[in-house]
C-alpha cells in the first residue's frame, strides 16, 4: 500500500496546471476596452541615466489630465482621459525630454507590455536645394522612397519655398539620410540636403539617435574620431514668417484660381497671326468683299508713292451678302510702304 502512494506521488506533477491554458476571451468585455483606446506605450530612447519624477511631471500637460504608469525599467503607459488629449500629443510628435527622443505607439491591447515594439518615430523632413522644375509631389515622393512611410507632405503651391517639408516615420535604429543624390532632366547628378526639424541626440559618428560615443557598437572604436560623417547641419533651424506666409497661401486659395500663363514661342506667335483673319468678332462673321488700290498723289517731302491697300469686310453670311438685305460693310485700310524714304506731314484718308 505504501509503495502504491508512493508511485502514485512520484508521478504527479504540479506543474501540469500551469501549462493547462485558461480562456479569457469567453469573458465579457468590460468599460476597460474605452481606457485601452485612449492608451499608449512609450519609452525614452536613451541609454543613459534620467529622473524618471521630472519626466512624468514635465509629460502630465494635456487639458483633461494624464496618469502614467512605470511597466518595466524605461517603459510606460501613458492613460489619457480624452480623445482630442490623445491625438494632439500623437500628432505633436516628435516629443522630446532633455534632448532624448520619447517614442509613443498606440496599443490594440492584445500585447503584452514587453512585447511593445518601440522603434518608429514621425519626423518633419525638409528638402533642400531642389531644382526648380523638380519640385512636385512626385518628385518629393521619389526622392525619399525607401526612408519610411509618407505620413503628410505640405503644399507647395508657388513651388518657390525655400524647401519641401514632408512628415515621415523613421526609424529610429537606422542613420539619419544626411543628403540624396538626383539626376536632373538634362541628366547631370545633384545632391539635394536633408533636415530634420526637433531632431534629438544623436552620433556624430555613426548617424543614429539615441546614444553617445561610449554607448555606440555601431563604429570601432579607432574610428570614432574620424568617421565623424554626421553634423549639426541635420538639425533644422527655426521656421520664422510661417504665420504670414500660411495666411498669405490662404488668401490666394480664397480669392483665386492660381493659373500661370507663360509667354507663347515664337511659331505660336505666328500662327496665331496668320490666323487673326478668320477670328470671329461677337456672334458674326468677317468675310473679304473686295480690294481697291488707292494711291495719294505724291508729295514734295515724300520720295516715292504711297500706296494704300483698302480692303472691305462685309458683317454676315458671305452667301447672303449680295442680297437686297442691308449689310453693314466697314472698311478697313492698311498701308503698305513699297520705297518711302520719309514722310513730314499726315496724308489724309478717304
């Protein structure tokens, strides 16, 4: 009997408890699944040390409060309390504290908190020195494929700003593009700048954010001091007359349809010449009648003749013109100079 309990023992295991799974999604859905749609996860994206009580003071701002919550050492839960709370702070993004980068993401609230992917920040982007004629959206598109996903691109209606500025979500574990190599439409290679607007600590060394040079296993450590590829110049100065350009873009929307009408080459110039006799004039048509030559006796200060050329217009149907119907005729002369040398005096016209 003894040894029967004590097989029995042996056998039993505790453990098979834990690893039996318990169904929590037959549970019904309580009001936690509202505080979950106004929930995001964040981190600050720094490897060195910060006062996490003035962090939390100097985030805890929106209108309607905000609780954050410590999850794990540099991770948080950040509870807002109102959807326009929620959106102003995602839409402000990129958020800085003590020039280290705060990265944010919204939860579907299936995760678990360590398994919280935060990598990816927005950033506002300017394009520097760009031709004239490669300034579309096209182009824009074209020039930062491959550096993450377009999330707004401001409008550029003149195309004669100092740059384009789009709003892109980078990644932040790879070097920030310092400039992009192009080709022109007469095929010459230019390179066009980039700039980052709120743009946080990084490596001069090695381009990426969040770390310095003795956290940095990106670049050997003989070559720290002189790989230093990356520069202040990536960070973008302050916009200055943005108000009155955006209110002087406003009015142009306003009041008018911008329409840009450039000056015609020189073949267009004269078809369009050749062209003036058939041009209509109100609902009527212009039709030749007939042409008489009219030459002004010659005077003492003139060298040669003048001849006028005298052409007459009938206002109508051409079919009808010879009809007993009154038709309007107008005479239109032009003078044509065959071997003038000068002329003093004003010749009358009939």
């Amino acid at each position: 009997m003894a040894e029967e309990i004590t097989n029995l023992y042996t056998q039993l295991d505790i453990r098979d408890d834990e690893k039996k799974p318990i169904d929590l999604g037959t549970l019904p859905v309580g009001e936690e699944e509202n505080n979950l749609s106004l929930m995001l996860v964040g981190k600050l994206l720094t490897q060195r040390s910060y006062n996490i009580e003035v962090f939390k003071k100097t985030m805890t701002t929106p209108i309607h409060g905000l609780a954050i919550r410590v999850l794990s050492p540099n991770l948080y839960a950040f509870q807002f309390f109102h959807w326009k709370d929620y959106e102003k702070v995602l839409k402000g993004r990129p958020l800085c504290f003590d020039n280290m980068l705060v990265l944010l993401k919204g939860i579907d609230g299936d995760e678990q908190p360590e398994d919280v992917i935060l990598r990816n920040s927005p950033f506002w982007v300017r394009i520097k020195n760009l031709p004239f004629n490669c300034r579309t959206d096209a182009h824009v598109r074209a020039i930062l494929e491959g550096m993450g996903e377009i999330l707004e691109m401001e409008d550029d209606i003149l195309g004669i700003g100092r740059y384009r500025r789009v709003k892109i979500m980078l990644d932040t574990s790879k070097p920030l593009r310092r400039f992009q190599m192009i080709k022109d439409r007469q095929g010459r290679e230019l390179q066009v700048n980039l700039a980052y607007e709120r743009l946080p600590f990084f490596f001069f060394a090695c381009g990426i954010m969040g770390h310095a040079e003795r956290d940095c296993h990106n670049v050997e450590e003989e070559k720290k001091q002189e790989q230093l590829g990356w520069g202040m110049n990536l960070k973008a100065t302050l916009r200055k007359g943005l108000l009155k350009e955006l209110e002087e873009l406003e009015n142009l929307k306003a009041n008018m349809k911008l329409s840009f009408t450039p000056k015609p080459h020189q073949e267009e110039r004269g078809e369009r010449r050749n062209s003036n006799a058939s041009d209509h004039l109100g609902s009527e048509q212009i039709t030749p009648s007939e042409t008489r030559i009219i030459a002004p006796p010659p005077t003492s200060q003139s060298s040669a003749p003048i001849v006028l050329e005298e052409q007459v217009y009938v206002f109508g149907d051409h079919e009808t013109s010879n009809s007993s119907q009154n038709v309007e005729q107008i005479k239109i002369q032009s003078s044509n100079s065959i071997r003038a040398t000068s002329i003093g005096g004003v010749l009358g016209r009939e």
